[in-house]
C-alpha cells in the first residue's frame, strides 16, 4: 500500500470507525434502552461500565497535558459497540420481530 493511499482511504476509514465508535455508543443507548423492557433494559448499558474507567484515564491524561489522552478511548468505543451492537440489539429486534408474528 502506498503513502497516498493511507492518507486517503485507510486513515480516513478508521478515523470514521473511532468517531463512530464515540458518538454512535452513547446516541444507540439514548435511543434503544427506553425501547427496551425487562432483562434487555438492565443488560444494555452494561458495556458502558467497561468505558467508565476509560473516561477516568481519559479525563486524567487530559488535565495532566498529554498528547495521547484519547488514545485509550478511540480504541475502546468501537470494540465496545460492535459486542452491543450484535449481542444485545439484533437478538432484542429479532426477539421483537419473532413476537410481533404471529403464528401459523
């Protein structure tokens, strides 16, 4: 792979991978979890107890001026979405679905 092919395709892609990881976590649970009932509702926001102690190293890197403060963070959103994403919010609408047929 050549120098303008990572700074055109591969660098931009996992950027958009990490910002979607950071902001696409939060809105899903914003928008998912108050359509959730029972189990489901108390399950979906367990992957973000693991991002807690991310934000703490996050926020203290930041006050102590280093440049790599959101390292941690970039890598771990995304690797956190993608569990909740195919382990809890496609089983939850497949359930949804399987329900809402009815039967022959």
């Amino acid at each position: 792979m050549t120098d303008d092919t990572w700074q055109v395709v591969v660098g931009p892609a996992i950027m958009g991978v990490a910002v979607y990881g950071i902001l696409g976590y939060p809105g899903l649970l914003y928008r998912s979890v108050p359509q959730m009932r029972g189990g489901w509702r108390i399950a979906a926001p367990l992957p973000l107890s693991a991002l807690i102690p991310v934000l703490v190293v996050t926020i203290q890197g930041f006050w102590q001026g280093s440049n790599l403060w959101p390292l941690l963070l970039i890598f771990l959103a995304p690797v956190l979405l993608l569990p909740y994403q195919v382990g809890l919010a496609a089983p939850h609408k497949w359930v949804q679905h399987r329900a809402s047929v009815p039967a022959p």
